[in-house]
C-alpha cells in the first residue's frame, strides 16, 4: 500500500501504574491487578494494530516515551498526551489525513476488524465500531472532523448516540462495523476468564 493510501491508527494508552490505570476495576482486581490487565490489554491491542500493517501511533500518557517503547516496543510512532480532559487529548491528536482511533479496552478487537474500519474509509467520511455500553471502540474518519469530540458527554452511554445524531445533522452516513464489549468495568471480567486467570502468579 502506498504511503498516500496509509491511514493511521491511533492507540490512546496509559502507563500501567498501580492506581492510575484501569481504576473502574479496582474494586475487583485491585491496583495492582488492574494496572496488569491494562498491560496486558494494551500491549495486545497495539500488536492488532501494528499486524494490519498501517502505521500506528501510540498517543502515551503516564510514562516517559523510553518507557513505552521498552513495554511496546519500536514499531510504532509515539506522541505524548497533552494536560487536559479527554476532548483536549483527542483533538490534540486529530491530524490531517484519514485516521481511526482505538481504546485499548476491547479484547475481541482483531485485524480484520481493524482492516474492515481501514477498508470502509475508501467509501465513507466516517466509520464507527459500537461499544456495548454505548459508546465505541473505535471511530475513524477520512478527513478531520473536530465536531465529533467537542462537547461529548464521555464515559457515558450517551457517546455513540450523540455522535450519530450530529452525523446526521452534518449529512454523513457513517459505516458500522460489528458491536463488541469493552472491558471496563468489574462485571465485564466474566466474559474474559483467562484474561483474569492470566493475571494469576
């Protein structure tokens, strides 16, 4: 694939710190064992990524950038969150061509999914994989569309309808990929056993 054809995929990950990361599954793993399940979660959605052979940049938050290059690795491009909420974060990242941004909370991402949202861009302005708590794991646009992260009522179930709702207002007929489940919250472990008996000594 030529470079002009590339889209870039954009990873937004913490550093895995006890009580910095994961913090909604404290109460069922505790800190320590969130912070591993992030670790795991995010070094596994990066290898989804960098499988599909676009380029990738990790937008880092929480460490040094020499930090995550030891945790994951050369192959993808780094740059550094800024201070701010999560509108100010993402906008930051918004650059000029095609792009998805990614989450590292969904464990049943694959690479075909990911080279389904790559694909459905070639024919759409917009392309969303719906999250089951109502929100998404992904979103990927052709061109910038800083109107999709303003103003978002974020960490709640109000994200994926609000953002088809001003899709519609601005005439765009996004493609919808398949609904998976992120994993954010204590009673979501049960669908992942070995990803919890993983984090097992």
């Amino acid at each position: 694939m030529s470079e002009a054809a590339s889209i870039i995929l954009r990873l937004f990950a913490k550093y895995p710190v006890p009580g910095y990361a994961k913090t909604r599954l404290i109460p069922a793993l505790g800190e320590a064992g969130a912070a591993a399940l992030h670790r795991t979660l995010a070094h596994r959605t990066c290898q989804t990524l960098i499988a599909s052979e676009q380029p990738v940049v990790v937008h880092y938050a929480g460490a040094e950038e020499t930090a995550f290059r030891e945790w994951l690795g050369d192959m993808p491009d780094y740059a550094e969150q800024p201070e701010g909420d999560l509108t100010d974060r993402l906008l930051a990242a918004l650059g000029s061509g095609p792009q998805i941004f990614f989450g590292a909370d969904t464990p049943d991402l694959t690479v075909a999914i990911v080279e389904q949202a790559v694909a459905a861009l070639a024919t759409h302005d917009v392309v969303i994989g719906p999250a089951e708590d109502g929100g998404y794991y992904l979103i990927g646009m052709a061109r910038p569309l800083p109107e999709l992260f303003c103003d978002m009522p974020w960490s709640t179930d109000k994200v994926l309808p609000t953002t088809l709702v001003r899709l519609k207002a601005m005439g765009i007929v996004p493609a919808v990929l398949d609904t998976l489940a992120d994993c954010d919250r204590p009673e979501d472990l049960t669908r992942w056993p070995e990803l919890v008996k993983s984090l097992q000594p």
